[in-house]
C-alpha cells in the first residue's frame, strides 16, 4: 500500500484502495442543521449507531456540538457529557469510531476512553490539540478547512482563489503536525465544504477537487445535505436525499475516499451499484 491508500487509527488501519468508506454522522446535539435532537438522548444515539451498523457503516462519527453556520459553543464539561455514555457504547460495535471536536479536553476525555479518530473542523488550531494528538501517537485525525467558528463564519468568504487557500492551509496544518512527531499516515484532509465558503466557492471547489489529491492524503469530505444543494436544487434539507448521493458519487469520482453522511444505508448501496458497474473512482 502507498502512503496514502491506508488511514491509521487507533485500533484499526483502514483499507482505503478497495472502495470508499461511509462514516456516518450521529449529532448527539439538540441543534444539528439536519436532525437537531432526534439523537440528543443517549439511548436514542446507541439506537441509531446501532442501526447505522445494520445499513454498513465503516465508521461512526460522534458530536455532541453543532457546527453549523450561527451555532454557539459549548463548554467542554456540557459537550462530553452528551458524548460520553454514546462513546462508551459505540466503542464495542466493532468499527471504528470518531469523536467530532475542536476542544483538546474533549478530545483529551475521548482518546483515554480509547477513540479512534479525532474529526476537527478546526483542523487542532485549540490551545495543545496539536501536542495532544503527538503525544498519543496513534489515533486517526481529520484536519478540515473553516475559517473562524461557527457563529460568524459565513462572514469570512473573501478568497483570491478558493481552492489554492484551502490547500495551502491544509498543507501548513499537516506540515505542522508532522513536525510535532505525528506520522502522516494518521493524517486525512476535508476541505470543508460549506464552512466559510459561498455556494459558488464549493461547486468551485468540488469541480477542483482532485487538486488536493496533491497533498499526499487521503480526503474526508461532506456533503450531505447541506444548503449548497438546497440551492442547486431548490429542496429543503429534509428534501436532500438524492442530491446527497449525487454530491457523494461526484466526490467519489473525483478522489475522495471517505464519506460523511447521513443516509448511510443509501449511500452504501449507491456506492455498491457505481463500483459494480465499474464507475471510475479518484
């Protein structure tokens, strides 16, 4: 395997040559843009983790704070207490499991319980995420590009060129990091797709998206349903099934290797009937 075709994370090197991954999204938040509160209690998130197991998920992806555009902060003693229990559980369901956090103490709380991959949209700029993440040396992280925090992020979309900024910042975190003592293979990039950035700047940076297969890691994207398909296709969020899919495959085919989604049972079997088909991937 090349470097770039195996993501290493806590208990679990994960194949990423034979087919895309489906990490699917499980918001322990009462907030979420999508489906704020219908997972908030924690024996209704292990039901659906459960469930998500049953429609083939790779991975499960766990946040107890929204990120959405206008979304407040947590304290981190309020977000790991909606995390916790769910953790606990997630962790004996055989796959790997992700915690979906910009605060080393949750990130600190999750790696001790045993977490396989730290999902930052803030890409571990909080204070000693960086040295955090070095010094456990082994669980998988996700570095994607945002400007700001979520409340005013919306406001901070000047770019000269979207997608040479986006690269040129998940270049200097990943540098950055392997320069702490963080092995590279530990390491995969989101470019953040509807965090700072206008619906033209994403259709922009989709279409560019292989350009950042030049980085040398595997690339986490997400898509789904977010408002740039609201406004390509004129649906409301609960209305945004097939053009998550489509965004999915689109990504898919230009190189990404890891889904974030929340129809993960669809996804899975659209991604089965594009690689029985023998559709081209990355």
């Amino acid at each position: 395997m090349t470097a770039a075709s195996i993501w290493k994370t806590t208990r679990f090197d994960l194949d990423l040559t034979e087919r895309p991954l489906v990490m699917g999204i499980v918001n322990v938040t009462p907030d979420s843009f999508s489906d704020g509160g219908r997972h908030a209690d924690a024996a209704k998130a292990i039901d659906f983790c459960e469930r998500l197991l049953g429609e083939g998920v790779d991975i499960l992806d766990l946040g107890g704070e929204s990120t959405r555009p206008g979304a407040v902060r947590l304290d981190a003693d309020e977000e790991w207490r909606r995390l916790e229990p769910v953790m606990r559980a997630a962790l004996n369901f055989g796959v790997p499991v992700s915690v979906d956090t910009c605060k080393t103490e949750v990130m600190r709380r999750a790696l001790d319980l045993g977490v396989d991959i730290i999902n930052d949209v803030q890409a571990l700029r909080d204070e000693g995420a960086d040295a955090l993440l070095a010094e456990h040396g082994s669980a998988g992280i996700c570095l994607m590009h945002m400007r700001g925090e979520p409340a005013g992020m919306q406001q901070l979309t000047d770019y000269a060129d979207v997608v040479t900024e986006v690269s040129d910042f998940l270049d200097e975190r990943m540098r950055h990091l392997v320069e702490c003592g963080v092995a590279a293979e530990r390491i995969t990039l989101d470019p953040g797709y509807g965090f700072a950035k206008t619906v033209d700047q994403n259709l922009a940076l989709q279409r560019r998206q292989r350009e950042l297969l030049a980085l040398g890691r595997p690339l986490l994207v997400g898509w789904s349903r977010k408002s740039t398909l609201g406004a390509v296709t004129g649906r409301a969020v609960d209305e945004r099934l097939p053009a998550s899919i489509g965004a999915a495959l689109a990504s898919v085919v230009l190189g990404a290797r890891i889904v974030r989604v929340h129809d993960v049972g669809a996804t899975v079997d659209a991604l089965k009937v594009w690689q029985a088909f023998g559709a081209p991937q990355g």
